[in-house]
C-alpha cells in the first residue's frame, strides 16, 4: 500500500504521489485512480476520480526548493505542463518543506511559483503563436481561422490550445463542438480546445471559461493552461494590455492572468482534499 493525496485548483483535481513509490506501470496505475466512477475511496464514502496522477520528487538541497513534476492524465498520456497542476504541486511542496518558493520541472520547463496569501502565482513562461512551436501544419500563425467549424486561435501555454472567443460558453455544446478540432489535421499532435466569452462584474472586465482537454478527452472544471491561452490569445487580437490582471472563470473558480512584456502570471487558490492508502498498482476493492 501507498500514500497519496489528493488536491484540486479550482475544480481541477489531482492525485498526488512521491515519485519513488514502487509503482511499476504509472499509465495503469493513473488510469484506475482517474476513473470518476472507481477511482478512490472518499472519507465521507463516496468513490471519486481525478484529472490525473501527479508524481513527484522534491529537492530541498536547492535554493529555491525545485520539484520535479511528472504528470500522468487519465488516459495513460504524459502531459508536457499543467498549470493547476503546477499550483498544486507548489502548495504540497509548501507543506512539507515550509518554504513559500520554488522553481517546477517540467517536460515543458522550469516553471517559478509562490505561495501567497490570495493562492499561489506560476510564472508561465512566454505564450507562442509559432506555427512550428503549437505545433501546427502551417508556416504561419493560426490566428482567428475556421477549423472544424469553430474559428480559433492557437497558442502554445505549455501544451497546445485552440481559443475561440464565442457569445456564451454555456450555450456551447462542447462535448459535441470539441473532439473535431482537439483531432484536426492542422494540429499534428493535438490541441486542447478552449472556448471563452466576455464576463464584466460590474467594472471588473474578464472571460468565461470552457476548456476540453487533450489526454482527459473531456471537460474539465478548469484548466491554467487554457485560462493563460485565452489571455494570451485577447492580448494577440488586441482586446487586453500588457500588465493587465484578467480574471478567468472556469466552472471551477476564479483564476486571475497576468500578460506580462515578456510571459504570463497565473494565479489562484488550492485546497487539500483528503489522504488516503492505496495499492501499488491502483486497484479498488470492489463493491
């Protein structure tokens, strides 16, 4: 039996594990825990799954502590970045070693994050629109294009995103509207699909936010890559500032972006949901 824990950044839920846990297949073993319907046993009874398996390894020898981020999705894939998941892995870190900076470790790169009082800021790196960097089939930047019905913009935030800005995200039919372009020829490797539409509280300008991921093959109830991407993608067409705090909502929460001269800024809050034993290889007792 190992630990695990299990955390969430605004809806988007982990399950975390030390990266040397005798583990021998972490495809398998993320593939059972993810499942929503058999995954883990809840302390209030019920079985819950997660949007993916996060394996890490930290080094406190290093200043700033560093953590090795490896990131399993529910359908066996390895994702390059995650930015919830980055958030989560910083506030586990926090726990264990009481320091509030860290440079993550990704396939992606090395990504700094803190821990503050309003939740904990990623620095995300520069967003691109590189054809050869999203990637794409094109040789020019995919900006605002008819693909499989929906017109989207690609931009690379850690892993691939196609935006598109709509009227209403909760008019989208995005089980329905998603998978052609997640799967469309132009993104050799595929793309998360993400849909945004204008949301103004009172003077606070910001956007709604829907995001189908690549490797869940599903919505999600957030996603700090997608949010980043649709900043990103505004302040490509000229709808937001350089500097300019641009609160995203996802049916999870709130985040907040930040697009600065030279990357972007994601911040938000993380909860500690509960501890729990489970096998090795990630099997469930029938019930």
């Amino acid at each position: 039996m190992i630990t695990v824990e299990k955390y969430h950044g605004t809806g988007n839920d982990f399950v975390v594990v030390e990266a040397d846990a005798p583990i021998e297949d972490r495809a398998s073993f993320t593939r059972r825990l993810a499942d929503r319907e058999t995954g883990l046993d809840h302390p209030d009874g019920e079985r819950v799954g997660a949007d993916g398996v996060l394996f890490l390894k930290l080094d406190a020898s290093t200043a700033p502590t560093r953590v090795e981020m490896t990131l399993v999705q529910p359908d066996g894939s390895v994702a390059e970045m995650c930015g919830n998941g980055a958030r989560v892995v910083a506030t586990w870190a926090a726990g264990r070693t009481g320091d509030r900076e860290f440079v993550i470790d990704t396939p992606a790169g090395e990504y700094p994050a803190e821990v503050g009082q309003e939740g904990v800021a990623v620095e995300m790196g520069e967003p691109t629109f590189d054809p050869d960097a999203v990637p794409t089939t094109l040789d020019e930047p995919l900006i605002e294009r008819e693909t499989e019905g929906l017109t989207v913009t690609a931009v690379n935030t850690g892993v691939p995103h196609a935006v598109a800005f709509v009227e209403d995200v909760a008019e989208i039919d995005l089980e329905a509207i998603a998978p052609p372009v997640r799967h469309a020829a132009v993104f050799p490797e595929g793309a998360n699909v993400t849909v945004a539409s204008e949301r103004t509280d009172g003077s606070v300008f910001g956007y709604d936010q829907r995001t189908f991921e690549r490797g869940v093959e599903g919505e999600t109830r957030s996603c700090g890559t997608g949010a980043v991407a649709i900043v990103a993608a505004a302040h490509e067409l000229g709808r937001v500032e350089t500097d300019q705090s641009v609160p995203v909502h996802p049916p999870g929460g709130r985040l907040v972006v930040t697009r600065t001269a030279d990357g972007a800024i994601l911040q938000g809050p993380v909860e500690r949901e509960f501890e729990t034993t489970v096998p090795a290889d990630g099997a469930v007792a029938e019930r």
